[in-house]
C-alpha cells in the first residue's frame, strides 16, 4: 500500500528498530525503501542482509536529496517519509489509509501522531516518556499504554511520518535540496503543496509513532533553513505555519484550511510586516 522513504545516516541501531516495527505493526506489506548515506557502521552490509530495496552515497548527502533519491523507485500510489529513528505502532498504516480513502482529492499531506519522551512545546505531539533511546525503550509499555495515547486529528502536518499521493509529490519536486541537509525542509514542501492548491494538512491522531527525537539531526551541521524559507517565500515559517496551516489546531471532520485574509485573522498583517521587515533588513 504505501512506498516508505527512510533516510538514515549511520544510525544503524534505530534503522534495525525502525523497520523491524514496520514489519511487525503493519497491517500490509509495505515496499521500505532505505536511502543509505555512508553506511560504514554496517548499515551498508545490513540493509542487504535485510532484503531491503535500498539507493546509497558515499557520504552524507542530507535529508532532502536522500528522500528524492528512495523516492525514485516508489511503486505505490502512497509515498510515506519516516525517519530512521522512529517506532511505528501496531495500526499506524490503517489510520493513515482510512483517513487517505476519505479525503475528497488526491491533493492532501497526512502525518500520524508522534509520542515523544521530552517536551519540546510541540501542540501536534503527546508527551510520554518510555526511553530516549534503543537501550532505555520500553517497548512492551509502550505497546500497552498506546490505547490510551490516541488523540483527536489536528492542523498543521509538515513533518514525518507524512504521506502524499505520488503524483503530487513529483507534481511538486520532491524535497527542495537547496535546504540541505534538511532543516525546515517539511514546511517548504507543505509550502510548496499549498502553492499547487492543497488546502488538507491533517495530523492523523490515531496513527502513532514513537520518536526518538532528534537521532539523526542531532548530529548534523544544519542550514539555516528558516531564513531560507523567509528568502524563498517572502514569510517566516512560524507565519506560515500559524495562520495559514493553523498548525496544533484541533480538526473536525475534513474541513479544508482557507487563506487568511489581512482582516479577518487578527495579527496577521503584522506578522506578514515583521517577515517584509526580516526578509529586507535581516
């Protein structure tokens, strides 16, 4: 049913864990496709153990080139991103395919719901700690308190586990590999999507993936992706992603988001004047 991307970067570790709750918690068989950037940790020798359609570079080429990559060979109408350091739980795929059948188009980004041990601040996550890494997990809490963890469908899905129906993700180019390695790469492919007519982001709250936090980026010299996609849209990000994907927002139905309007959305106007005065001035 669906084509995974996994990028991973010698994170072999998290890999294994992340494809293994693949295997086991999907309802369908799905096609993983494993995009290895360097690989000397073993990944390399792994992922052709494992049986897994895989695309390789010698180094680290970054998220955004490594998703492009996987992509290339995606059988399925439906492209899911997911990161290495992710643990998908048992009916997370069944979520995501009941809320995909009943969207009006094939224009939409759906993303599960991520339990994450700390508290970023993050309104679109559920806080629940059961170990911030492969030797502290627990996963047989995990598993049992999962019921429990659902939450209502929210605005706002920029970021993995995300899935796009095929055509619009070449319709649209994929991940934009200027923002390489890849920070604040989701928001400029929602944004991208918003500019080819998708008005449905929805976060899926009964599809839930354990996450690790920050596993693979953690590591990584990272680009300055928000001034970036300020330079690149003409807004900052946190403008795009408050007002226009409304993200956190509870979700009734299947309500497509409008755009705002200068008037009808308090602290819009002055949001958009500080992302002019940022863009001009720096």
């Amino acid at each position: 049913m669906f084509s995974i991307l996994i990028p991973t970067w010698n994170n072999l570790d998290y890999l294994r864990l992340c494809v293994d709750s693949i295997r086991r918690n999907s309802a369908h068989a799905h096609q993983i496709l494993v995009h290895v950037n360097d690989g000397s940790d073993g990944t390399r020798d792994w992922v052709r153990a494992s049986s897994l359609e895989a695309t390789f570079s010698e180094t680290n080429v970054g998220i955004c080139l490594a998703v492009n990559e996987a992509a290339m060979r995606a059988r399925h109408d439906h492209v899911v991103y997911l990161n290495d350091d992710m643990v998908c739980l048992p009916g997370w795929d069944v979520a995501l395919l009941e809320r995909a059948r009943r969207m009006p188009s094939d224009l939409y980004l759906l993303s599960g719901t991520m339990i994450e041990p700390r508290d970023s601040g993050n309104p679109c996550v559920v806080v629940a700690d059961y170990g911030d890494s492969v030797a502290t997990f627990r996963e047989a809490e995990l598993l049992a308190a999962a019921p429990g963890l659902k939450r209502g469908d929210w605005c706002g899905a920029t970021w993995p586990p995300t899935l796009v129906h095929r055509n619009w993700w070449f319709k649209c180019g994929g991940y934009s590999t200027e923002l390489s390695p890849g920070m604040s790469s989701d928001n400029d492919f929602s944004m991208k999507l918003w500019h080819a007519g998708c008005r449905h982001f929805i976060g899926v709250g009964n599809s839930l993936v354990y996450h690790f936090q920050c596993k693979s980026t953690g590591k990584v010299v990272k680009n300055d992706g928000r001034r970036q996609f300020l330079d690149k849209w003409g807004m900052t990000q946190s403008t795009f992603d408050r007002y226009y994907l409304r993200r956190g927002q509870a979700l009734t139905g299947d309500a497509a988001l409008s755009e705002p309007t200068l008037h009808g959305t308090p602290g819009l106007a002055w949001a958009l004047r500080k992302s002019a005065l940022r863009r001009r001035w720096g």
